[in-house]
C-alpha cells in the first residue's frame, strides 16, 4: 500500500514538472508573441505619426501657397507681388497676428485701393492699424479673423456699414473709438454715418491713417500672450515650408507616396 502510494506521488510530482515546463513554454510563447504584437503596433503607430506629420507639413505649405495666390490675384507685376508678400509677412510679425487673415486683409484693401488710389505701404499700414486695434481691445483668434475679414469686404464693397459695422464696433473696440476721434464725432454719431451710408472706404482709409500713430502707442504698451507667441513661430514655419514646397514640391511628392 505504502510502495502503491509513493509511486502516485512520484508520478503525479513527474506530471506536475511536465505541467511547469509546458507552462513555462507557453509563458514564452506567449511573452514572444506579445512583444511581435507590440513592434509590429509600434511600426504601424510610428508609420500613422509619420503620415500625419507629413499631412501637417502639407497643410502648412499650402497655407503659404494660399497666401501667395492671394498676392499675385492682386498684383500686376513680380516686383509688387515680392513686396506684398514681405510687407504681410511684416505685419503680422509686427501685430502678433495669423499670417493667413494678414493675408486676406492685404488683399482686400489692394481691391479697394484701386480707386482710392493707396500706395502698398499705406495699405500696410491700415492693415497693421486695424489688426493693432484688435489686439488691444482683447479679440480672441476667432473674433478678430473675423473682424478682419468683414473689414476687407466692407472697404473692397466701398462702405461700412450694418452687420459689418456692428461686427467691428463689438469687436474693435479700439480701433471704432479711434475712428470716432479722427472723424470728431461720437461713438452715437459714428454709428449714423454708418446707416446713412457715409462710412465710405476713402474716408475711413484716410482716418485710419491718422490713428497711426495712437495705437502704435497703445499696442506699444500690450504683452505678448503665449498663444500669440506660437501663433508667430506657425507663421514663420508656414514661410519656411511654403517656400521650401513652392520650390521643390516636396511634401505634395511625400503625401502622394504615403
């Protein structure tokens, strides 16, 4: 009974080491197939970060390309379209403003400079004024893109005055009390010129470049926000991408192959 007994246990012991080392086997198996799962999602993971790099880097210079389509839609020769190009990349470095809506502000004003007669650098200047004016009054990145846009059209339709009026006098604080001065007329007063329609392009360019120089003032005395800090080194990474694909195609050549 006793020899039948320590044979069981010697063979159960047996099958319970059997039982180990199979379980060990696969704990390794197991272990090497988990770490072939996690290289090949790492590769697959750093493969989706490469493409979406890619994309961004597109979608940067073609902001670039946008930017300078807009130029040349509103420039006759390649010496003003070089100087419009600089002058917009001045003035939002200098105003802490999106390079894109300094874009579009540009070329609205150049479409009404046509019969106002405005030279590039006073068209830079208004640009720089109005864009100064937002900045002081606090417009968030939204509310002053915005802005910018209904001042452009309203300049290149030849009139401020409605929605787009109202638009601004919410949101340009700054700038609107400034216009009232430069007219002699009260913030009231400003706003019945506007509904009578004699808010005029000519006369609120020329007002806007006699404030000059009291908002220069004024921004002078702003700090720069950390969102406009990264707002500035996107402009400067749009520049250098934008010339970069503009010469070599690059990125278009690198989304095409992922």
């Amino acid at each position: 009974m006793a020899k039948s007994i320590k044979v069981a246990l010697e063979l159960d012991n047996k099958q319970f080491k059997k039982g180990i080392k199979n379980s060990k086997k696969e704990v390794s198996d197991f272990e090497k197939s988990g770490k072939q799962s996690f290289a090949n999602m790492g590769t697959a993971f750093k493969a989706m970060v490469g493409a979406a790099a890619i994309q961004q880097f597109v979608s940067l210079g073609d902001q670039f390309l946008v930017m300078s389509n807009q130029m040349k839609a509103v420039t006759s020769s390649t010496e003003e379209y070089e100087n419009a190009m600089r002058l917009v990349n001045e003035v939002s470095s200098r105003t802490r403003s999106d390079l894109g809506a300094t874009a579009s502000l540009f070329a609205d004003l150049t479409v009404a400079s046509e019969e106002l007669g405005l030279k590039q650098s006073e068209i830079a200047s208004i640009t720089e004024t109005f864009s100064k004016g937002l900045k002081i009054s606090g417009a968030d990145a939204g509310a002053a893109a915005g802005a910018i846009t209904q001042f452009g059209q309203a300049l290149a339709a030849g009139t401020l005055r409605g929605d787009e009026f109202n638009s601004i006098n919410e949101t340009n604080k700054e700038f609107m009390g400034q216009l009232s001065k430069a007219l002699g007329v009260s913030r009231g007063e400003l706003r019945k010129l506007a509904e009578q329609g004699l808010l005029t392009a000519d006369v609120i360019a020329t007002a806007t470049l006699e404030m000059g120089k009291a908002v220069d003032e004024k921004f002078g005395k702003t700090v720069p926000t950390i969102a406009e800090s990264f707002t500035l080194l996107k402009n400067n990474i749009v520049v250098m991408f934008g010339e970069l694909q503009q010469r070599t195609g690059i990125f278009t050549k690198l989304a095409n192959v992922v």
